[in-house]
C-alpha cells in the first residue's frame, strides 16, 4: 500500500512538472520589453521599422549596430552623440543573454538568428517578401502586436 500511494505521488508530480514545462514553452512567444524605457528609443529607432526588443540581440550586435548608424543596412540611421551614448546604453543593458541570444547573429540581424530561422521554418519564403510585408525584418507586419512585446504564435497573422 505504501509503494501504491508513493507511486500515484510520483506520478502526480511528474505531470506537474510536464504541466509547468509547457506553460514555460508557451510563454516563449512573449517578449519581454524593459519597463525603464529609453526616452529617445521608440522616436529614434521606430519610425522606419518596429523598435526591435532589446533581448532579441546580444550587446555585442547593439553596440556594433550603434556604432556604425551611419551605414545601417543601406540606410543612413544617424544621430547626435547624446542619443547615440544614451540608446546604446539602454540597448546593452537590457540585451538578450540567455542561450539562444547569447551569440551575434550574422551582419548582427535578429532574423539571421540560428532561433529565428527555426521558428519561421514553416513560413514560405514568399510570404517574407510579399508588398504588404516587403522583410522578415518587418515582424509587425505579422505579429499585429510586436509593439507590446507579444509574438505568440497564436496572434499571428500573415497578410494578404
Ligand atoms: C532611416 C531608417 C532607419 C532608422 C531610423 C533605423 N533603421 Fe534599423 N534598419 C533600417 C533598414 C532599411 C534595415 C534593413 C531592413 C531589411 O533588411 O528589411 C534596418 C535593419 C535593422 C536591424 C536588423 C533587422 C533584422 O534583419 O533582423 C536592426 C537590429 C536595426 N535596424 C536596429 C535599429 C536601431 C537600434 C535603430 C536606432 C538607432 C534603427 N535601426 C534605426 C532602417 C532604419
Ligand atoms: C511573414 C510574416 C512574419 C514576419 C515578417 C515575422 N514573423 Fe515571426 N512568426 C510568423 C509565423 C507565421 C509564426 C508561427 C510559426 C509556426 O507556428 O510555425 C511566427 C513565430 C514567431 C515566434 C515564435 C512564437 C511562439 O509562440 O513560439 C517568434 C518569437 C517570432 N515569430 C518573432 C518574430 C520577430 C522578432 C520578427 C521580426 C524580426 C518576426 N517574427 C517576423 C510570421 C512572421
């Protein structure tokens, strides 16, 4: 009887654990963005495309992309040095550490990433290119709310 009742605890927890797993699992859709935002972030860094997360690049990728705005992916991104040293502050300091962030993606591009091209792999090549969505760098094109940190696939939604 005692070996019974340690079994059905065992496996009562064992699904606890599975249970828990995957809720951390479904959570990965969810971006966090710093609640200490950057003043200048948004207006600077937002108007051409979505003001990426910081956790979505190393700080190595930012401090390399702040430090050559000049030639920024064709175009010219440049600002004053206030903004520039204040940006490139807020950028390093809330950078993505965790694993699979840890490492600078090619040309420094979130959608180089070894974890970006994984989790688009079911997403046809032409729907990147389509006119409505024009890159994959242009995540709110899909991700209606990229905005507020959230790429849960559940949320997404290719345009026509
Ligand atoms: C004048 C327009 C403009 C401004 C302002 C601008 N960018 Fe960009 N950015 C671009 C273009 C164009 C690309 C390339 C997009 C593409 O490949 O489709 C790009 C790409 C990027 C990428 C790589 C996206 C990818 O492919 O994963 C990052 C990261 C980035 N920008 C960060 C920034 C930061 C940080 C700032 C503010 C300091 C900024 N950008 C301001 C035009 C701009
Ligand atoms: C052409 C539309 C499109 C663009 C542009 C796009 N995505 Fe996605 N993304 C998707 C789709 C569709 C999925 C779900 C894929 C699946 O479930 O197989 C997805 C999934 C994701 C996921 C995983 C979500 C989860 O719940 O596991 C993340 C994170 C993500 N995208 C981030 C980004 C970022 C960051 C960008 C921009 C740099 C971007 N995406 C650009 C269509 C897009």
């Amino acid at each position: 009887m005692k070996d019974f009742i340690s079994m059905l605890v065992l496996t009562a927890l064992t699904y606890l654990v599975i249970a828990i797993a995957s809720r951390v699992v479904l959570a990965e859709g969810s971006i966090r963005i710093p609640t200490e935002r950057s003043p200048s972030y948004q207006t600077e860094c937002g108007s051409c495309h979505l003001a990426y997360p910081p956790g979505l690049l190393p700080a190595q990728s930012w401090s390399t992309i702040m430090s050559s705005l000049s030639k920024h992916y064709g175009a010219d991104a440049s600002l004053d040095p206030k903004d520039t040293q204040a940006i490139s502050a807020w950028l390093t300091q809330y950078a993505g550490t965790y694993k699979r962030v840890a490492e600078a993606p090619p040309e420094n591009r979130i959608t180089q990433s070894y974890w970006f091209k994984k989790k688009h792999r079911k997403v046809k090549a032409g729907d990147f290119g389509k006119p409505s969505v024009k890159s994959a760098a242009n995540c709110n094109a899909c991700h209606r709310q990229a905005e507020q940190g959230n790429f849960d696939d559940d949320d997404v939604q290719i345009p026509r």
